[in-house]
C-alpha cells in the first residue's frame, strides 16, 4: 500500500496494513520455517521461500525471536501457539546458550555446541530482554533469574563490553559507543518491572545524559557512534563514522522515554535529531537511507555504506510514527509518507512473507535471504507491531 | 588501451602499458603522497587526486610499501630514491612498529603509538617480506636480523594465527585457513637468500601439499577458503565460502613455485584451477569477478561479495600472463583479453595516477580513494611490474 496523496491520512488503512502484515505474513514465516523439532532452538539462515540454507545457532537471533513471541503474548494476545514458540527457544538456549561463568556465547552449532566465545555483551542484552518477556509471559522464576543475570553481565562489562577480545592497545585512543547507553536505555525499559524506580531512574538519566548530551552533536544535530571518554569528537574512522538507521532507533528509545516521563524538550530534541538524520542519511540519487556514511564526507571504511537495509527503515519508521503521533508535526508526516513508500515497495516481500534485508544502492534485492547471521525474528516484527499501535492511536 | 582484437597479441604494447603506468603513473603517486616527512612513515588514506584524508598506520601497508621499493630496487633499477622510500618506512617501522615481545601491531596512531594489538600473523608477515627485501637492497643486517624474528613469529604462530584474540570456542568446529600456506608459500619465496635450501624446500613442500592437495577441490577444481584439519569441505559460512581472487593469486604462487621446480604438473593444475576459478568467479551479467561466493549458491555472509574489487583483477592478470608465458594454452590468452579489458577500463586512474579499488557490481567506483585501511602502495606496482616482466619476455 503506496501512500499516493501527502493529505491522505488514513490511519485505518495503515493500521490494517502493519496488523495484517505482521499477523498473516510475517509471524507465520517464522512459526511455520525456523523451528528445529529436532534439536530445539531456531534455524534463522531462512531463504526468500523460508528453506533452510544454514543450521547455525546464533545467540543474539535466538534471544530475539524468543523476546518477539513472548512481548507479543504479553502486549498483544495470549495466544499459547505464541508461548511455544518462545519457549521453544528457551529450553534450548537454558540448556546450551552460556559459560560456565554465565555469560552468553556469540554461537552455537544446530546442536547447542559452542561455536563462537561470548566476545561481547549484546548476546547477553538480548538475553535479559527474552526471558524478562518470557518471564512475564511464563511466569517462570527460573527464567526471571536468568534475565537479571544477563542484565547484571551487561552493567557490569559495560565498560570493556569485549573483555579479553579487546583488541584495542590501552590508553592511546579511547573511545565509547552510542550502542552501550543505547541498549541500556531500551533495556531498562524493557526490564522495569524487575528493578526498583530508584535503580530505573538512575539508569535512564545516564543514558539520555549520555546520548543526547555526549553523543549528539549539537552544531549538526547529528548523532555520533564513537567519542572520546570525555564526549569530544574523534577524527579516525571509527569517530567519523555515521550510522543514520542507529542515529534514529537511538532517537524513537528516546521519544520513549520523554513519554513515559512526559519531557516535551528530550521529544522535541529527539524529533529534530531524528529529522536532522534523514535529511543527511536520505540517497539524494536513489532514495532509501544509506546504511554508513563519514561526517566529513570522506570515504566509510565500510564497504557496504551504501546499501539500504531492512532494519534501518524500519526503526525509521517507527520514529516517525512516533513522533507524528507525539506532536502532530508536518515535517514528520511528509518524511514518513517517503520512507513508507521507498521501505513498503522493495523490502516487504508479500509472495512469501516477510522482508528482504539487504537491497543495494539501487534499490534492488541483494540478498535474498529473509533470515542469516544477523537477521531474525526481531526488527521487522517489532515495528510492525509498534506501527500498528501508533496507526491504531492516530486512527 | 584495450586489446581490440584476440589475436592482435602485441606484447611490445602491452610492455610499454605495465611499464609507463608503473613508472609515470603509480610510483610517482605515492612517491609524491605519502611519506609522512613530520613524523616519519607513510599515509595509506588517500583521495582520488592524493591528498590525505586519514593519518592512521596500518602495519600491514607500512610493510607492504617498504617492500615495493626495496624490492623495485633490487629487482629493476638501484634508483637512490626508491631506496630512501623504503628507508623512510623502515625508520618509522623499526622505531615503533612491534611489542616487546617483537610481535608486530596491526595499527598505529600517526605519531607511532600504538592502536591496534598484533591480532594476526599478517602484519609479522609482511614485516617479514619487507625487511628482507630492505636488507638485500641495504646490506642493513639489523634489517635481516629483523626479517628472520618476524619470519619466526608467522611459523611458530601458524597453528592459532590470533592467538588470545581468537573467538573460535576450542574443538567443536576446527577449521584451517587457505591464507596461512598462502603466505607461507609466497613469504618463503621471498625469503630464499637468507634460508637454508633444506628449510626452503621444506616449507614449499608443505604449502604445496596443503594448498593443492587439501584446499582444491579435484571435483570442481575450486579453492576453498576454509576446510576442516583432515582437509574434509565444511558446511557452514567459512566453509562454504568462496575468494576467487584469493584462489587465483594462490595459483600464481604455485606456478611461480612450479617454474622454479620445472614442475609441468603443478604449473598445469595451477593454470586449470584459475581458468576454473574464473568461470565460476565472473560475473556473466555485468563482467568482472566477484569478491566473494558461496560454493553451493547461498547468500554469503559478507555484504560486499558481489563488488569488483582491485586486487582481484589485479592478480588474476599476473596469474593469466604467467600462465600464457609458460605454456602460450590459447584460453589463458583469451581470458586474459577479457581481464584486461574489464580492468584497465574501469580501475586505472590516468589522469590522478593508481588505480580505483572499489567498484560496485555496475562496475562503477564505489569509492573514490586511492588508499585506505586495506589498499597502499602494494597490489599494484607489484602486478604491473610482474605484468611487464612478463609481457617482456613474450614480446
């Protein structure tokens, strides 16, 4: 469904376009393709008709899956073929998904072996958002315990998020990531019924403290992915870098979180943030936001910078919902009619289900796939049901 | 100039197109651009017209330039001026370039400190392959001296090439790298003058066990990228990859190892595998060889694997014209016509000197950089100068 008049806001059709789409396409991918009846857990390297093409584990995917099922049990319908699914997931990342120590591996092979070593901490972030959701949805002590566990690995190696695997030499050019405050923001959302308000509060201050007054940039409005310890900005590639699809997911956890604590300024900042993100990530040529871009306009050391992918529209869209619903601002319509009508005409495959993921600069499939290494049951879910929620409110 | 005819086989042409461009265009590039005069060194991050966009050292480039002017000096011409460029690079190496323990970083800061830890055997390698070639054009035996420690550390770290920064969690799925008896191969080659012959022909023995008799596969005569230790196929992303330009280089490694042995079989396996390798590598929709595939046709995990990439086509012409020279078999020669075409059209940069390293699957420049964190003063002087070298003796 185009959006073909900028004055057409027919918040209904939207909201029947993101329901059905989740409801009788995507979720019934997922349900009726990656379940491995043999060996428990999730297949996620899935082809364009949904065929198994690799049987690798892979931590961060199946935690996600498992957080998909049991937050849409939780906040949409409990619906016990939901609850499977997420358990399915669970027993077999109970039994195979961590060290001895309790941390969680990157990888496991189809059978629950360890392939990769827990060389960073996202395997454990999207372990405690899975069985916190499992958790509610189970009411499983066991699964609570697990969730605060993982929540306690991420604060505790925040600071060294890659432990041993740090393969930068110490002290010559620190340098911290927009992705540390920016899960434990969404995290601590996520986990707040386990916490106390004080632990909360404390941990949403840090992380808007840190995104919105370190890592956003105030002259440019731009968000930036790496800087110095002490918030300035660093001229390498890892300091130049721009990553629009990050920039603005950061964002929408933001215009989150000034809702909940009813902060017009942190929405109106996040708004314009996001705004001021697609003006300089939007493809002038081509359309589509560019996946990696330098902040001086020199080349990205990313060979994939121009590519347009699924996640990184998707979240955009999501912020621009958002932010429409929130303020009813103009500027956030016209750019989400153009990000709706670019994403929903090349990503959304209705043949066979789900989205693509990968599209080249062009705007034509480059991949495929609709499950691999870094793709699952998680970003094109989550939106769907999110834009649904904000279509649903407007309509 | 493109080769308009097959059977127009002007080698006296084709001479003078390796040579001018080596000398007139490519040489005088980083002659001009690189050399860190403030604090010694060289600056790989340069623009389509040269100027410096990034001050970072990566080891490996800082090598690999060292080696392409001790090694045009020791080779082509004793110009003074080729010899203070390597000097200039080795000054800066020696100073700053290893850890206490003489492992070789992977990355320094402009000034020399150090960034990145000696995560690989790479940087030691090409240390190696520079020092040595600085040693023959200096008589510096300090120089000598360093080329066997850093000879020592590829050998005694062959078996776990990352050591502490291996994330491979140990025993469930052992594989061994095509690129370790590459560079060996290749390295020991290099290495001759300051080996014993019992020790040379050791170590080429083994690489030529290991890459012909372990990584081709006889059934489809394709390089394989990974394997398991018993030298069985792996079905799982590294297994099933595929780097046609790395197959092919490798192959031009064995045929320089089968001229040198007056080895008839090895050179034709060699010239069969690449001829294979390029069949199965090019693109048929839009020409030029692909950087990565997978071997059963699924979606390869790296984003960038339908790019065209310089040292691919770079090191399939010397592989091509080594094969024409040594046996004039009439595919080579019409392969090669078809290589040329495709890259001195597309990569060659007459009016800023260098070539273009990235192109998209159109075979347009995807970036415009001359060199970066991966691309220095190496792939290409050496194929034009092997290239020449060849087309001199046909001509």
């Amino acid at each position: 469904m185009l959006i073909e008049r900028l004055s057409a806001r027919d918040f209904n059709a939207l909201t029947e376009l993101y329901r059905s789409t989740l409801l009788a396409s995507v979720l019934p991918f997922w349900q009726k393709y990656s379940l491995d009846h043999e060996y428990g857990g999730y297949f996620t390297c899935l082809d364009q008709q949904g065929q198994v093409y690799d049987t690798d584990k892979f931590i961060w995917l199946q935690n996600r899956q498992v957080w998909t099922f049991a937050m849409l049990y939780n906040r949409l319908e409990q619906r016990s073929d939901w609850l499977a699914v997420a358990r399915h997931g669970v027993d077999f990342l109970v039994q195979h998904g961590r060290d001895p120590a309790g941390n969680w591996y990157f990888s496991l092979d189809r059978q629950g072996r360890p392939l990769v070593q827990p060389y960073n901490i996202f395997s454990d972030c999207f372990a405690a958002m899975a069985f916190s959701q499992y958790a509610q949805a189970s009411g499983d002590s066991r699964a609570k315990d697990i969730a605060l566990q993982a929540y306690d690995n991420v604060l505790r190696r925040q600071d060294n998020p890659k432990g041993q695997y740090n393969k930068a030499y110490p002290g010559t050019r620190p340098m911290k990531s927009l992705a540390v405050p920016m899960i434990l923001a969404n995290l601590t959302l996520e986990m707040d019924w386990l916490l106390t308000s004080e632990r909360l509060d404390a941990v949403l201050d840090q992380t808007v403290h840190s995104v919105m007054g370190e890592f956003l940039e105030p002259e440019t409005g731009l968000v930036y992915e790496h800087i110095a310890p002490n918030g300035s900005p660093l001229d390498c590639f890892e300091g130049r870098l721009l990553n629009p699809g990050h920039g603005i997911e950061a964002m929408w956890f933001m215009m989150d979180i000034g809702q909940r604590r009813q902060d017009t300024a942190l929405i109106n900042r996040a708004i314009d943030t996001t705004l001021a993100t697609l003006e300089r990530g939007w493809d002038p040529e081509y359309g589509g936001i560019f996946y990696f871009l330098d902040r001086k306009g020199h080349p990205p050391q990313q060979l994939e910078w121009n590519q347009k992918l699924w996640w990184v529209h998707l979240e955009t869209l999501v912020a621009l919902l958002l932010a429409y619903r929130l303020t009813q601002r103009e500027d956030c319509w016209q750019w989400y009619c153009t990000v709706h009508n670019y994403a929903w005409s090349r990503f959304n495959d209705p043949e066979h289900g789900e989205w693509f993921g990968y599209l080249n600069r062009q705007g034509d499939v480059l991949l495929s796939l609709k499950g691999g290494k870094w793709k699952g049951c998680f970003h094109v879910p989550r939106a769907l049901y999110l834009g649904w929620q904000h279509c649903q409110a407007m309509a």
